[in-house]
C-alpha cells in the first residue's frame, strides 16, 4: 500500500496593516472629541490626583506623604458627617423627585389634561431659574424672622415650624432641588413615553386591559433603561450638592456650617484653609464614592432586563 505524503501545515493568515492614510483618517475622526476631553476631563482628574499626593508643609515645604491625606481623610469626622447629610438628602429627594415627575409624564401621555402645554410648561419653568437665584427665593420664603413663614405666622397667628431649623433644614434644601429639577425630568420621562410604539397600546385594548395594567405592564417596562440613567445623573448631582446650602448658610450660619457637605467641605478647605492638598484629596474620595454609588445604581436597576 503507497502511504499518503504528509499535507502541509495550514498557511497562517495574513494580517495586512491598513495604508497610513487609512489609520490617519479614522484618529481625524477621533481627534475633536479626543483633545477636548483629555484637556477637560483627564488632564484636571490626573492634576487633582497628584495634588492628592502632596502636601504643603511649613518645614520642607511641598512634600510627598502618598496616601496620607486619604487617611486623614477618611478618619475625620467632619468628612464622614458631611457624607452622611449627603445620604440622607439623596434618599430623601431622589425618590421624590422620580415620582413627582414620572406621575407628571404619565399625567400628559394620557392625553386626558386640560391644557396641557400649559401644564407642562408651568413644571418645567423652574428648570430655567439659576440654582443661586432659586435658593435666595426659597431662603426668604423659609425665613421664620423675615420670610413668607415668618409674615404668616404673625398675621394669622400660626405656628408654622421653622423651615432653616436643624431639623427640617434637609427636607428644606430637597424641597429646593425638587422645584428645580422634577420638570426636566418630567421631559425626559415624557419623550421616552411618547417613543413607545402605539401598536403595544392597541394590542393591550384588545385584550381588555385597564389603564394602571397599560402603566404597569407597558410602560414603565419600556422606559426602565430611562428611569435607571435619569436616577443616576439624580445621584451625581445630589453628591455634588453645594449651591443651595452655602446660600443658606448666610441665613443661618448656626445651622449649615461650612462642612455641611463634602463640597463645602472641600471649599472651605481650599478657599479658605488654603489646603489645597487635602481639598484635592476630598475630591477624589467623593469621585470614587460618587462613581461606585452610580454604578451599583445602574446594576440593580438594569438587573434582569433584556
């Protein structure tokens, strides 16, 4: 019997490089995005970090502590008690204000309001007032000695409680971002409920079901990838939460110090302290907090969707 040669090994591909001109073209592309945010984005991120790293003493002068600032950081009280209030101001507006303004864009995608651009404009409207100029209004709105609570009190002989106290100065300041933001939301739910398709709708009527069935099992599953991002960016900018109390903190310095917040914190640090090397570091820890918090956000909200 003739034994069969041996067929050569397969050839190995060919990886052919694109032409110079080709690869030129696709960072041309890339480029007026790619310069903006390394100047804007990394190059302030990866300054701030190594500013972090540093610190500015009286004997030796800038001197490299490495992670020492973080533990200073992350071991001082004031820190912690800032972060906290933050806490608690989210878990008391986010929710609020999802279900403020979802309630509001259902309420116009049922088409059954009464002038509803005047509806619509009438919450959104307070979108367009600057936070400073919105929390000097609601401030002299709150103001037990000189403001609306303070005038109602005396006219009609009311007890009204103190809205800048203690303990109500938290719900007070969500009240402000409330006003502020349940409109743009409302928008933002009310464009992704007018994208669903009309055919879903027509299928549900035929099979009899009732308005809250339609809500519950057709549209807030349709718009969860937009309930889950708006909640993010609500997280993000209530950790960053600095206007309103530092505002009212000329109100009542008493109540709001000046490390009510982490932000302020950080501020105070800086601008006032001239620690600029633990303001940096602060801002980094709340990066990273704020970060983590969105992304745990974003993975239980989008948890089993398709």
């Amino acid at each position: 019997m003739k034994q069969r040669s041996a067929s050569p090994p397969p050839a190995a591909p060919v990886v052919r490089r694109r032409p110079l001109r080709q690869r030129l073209t696709g960072w041309a592309f890339v480029l007026p995005f790619a310069i903006p945010f390394l100047l804007a984005v990394v190059a302030p991120i990866a300054y701030t970090a190594g500013l972090s790293l540093f610190q500015e003493r009286l004997i030796g002068g800038v001197t490299f502590v490495g992670l020492d600032n973080y533990r200073e950081q992350l071991s001082d009280p004031r820190f912690w008690d800032g972060v906290i209030r933050v806490g608690i101001f989210l878990v008391i507006q986010v929710p609020l204000m999802m279900l403020l303004a979802l309630g509001a864009a259902l309420a116009l995608d049922s088409a059954r309001l009464y002038a509803p651009s005047i509806f619509r404009l009438g919450i959104f409207l307070p979108y367009a007032v600057p936070g400073v100029v919105a929390s000097l209004l609601w401030g002299y709105i709150y103001g037990a000695q000189f403001g609306l609570v303070g005038d109602l009190n005396e006219m009609f002989g009311l007890g009204l409680p103190d809205p800048l106290s203690s303990a109500l100065i938290l719900p007070s300041i969500s009240n402000i971002g409330l006003w502020l933001y349940v409109g743009y939301n409302m928008l933002v739910f009310y464009a992704a409920l007018q994208s669903i398709p009309s055919e879903l709708f027509e299928a549900a009527t035929i099979d009899g079901a009732g308005t809250w069935h339609v809500i519950v099992g057709i549209k807030l599953p349709a718009i969860r990838g937009t309930l889950v991002f708006t909640t993010i960016f609500s997280v993000i900018g209530g950790f960053q939460l600095f206007n309103e109390p530092n505002i009212l903190r000329d109100m009542v310095p008493n109540v709001i110090s000046t490390d009510f917040t982490p932000n302020m914190y950080a501020y105070t640090l800086s601008f006032a302290g001239q620690q600029y090397n633990s303001a940096a570091t602060v801002a980094m820890i709340m990066g990273v907090v704020t970060a983590v918090v969105a992304f745990a956000v974003q993975r239980r909200g989008m948890k089993g969707a398709v």
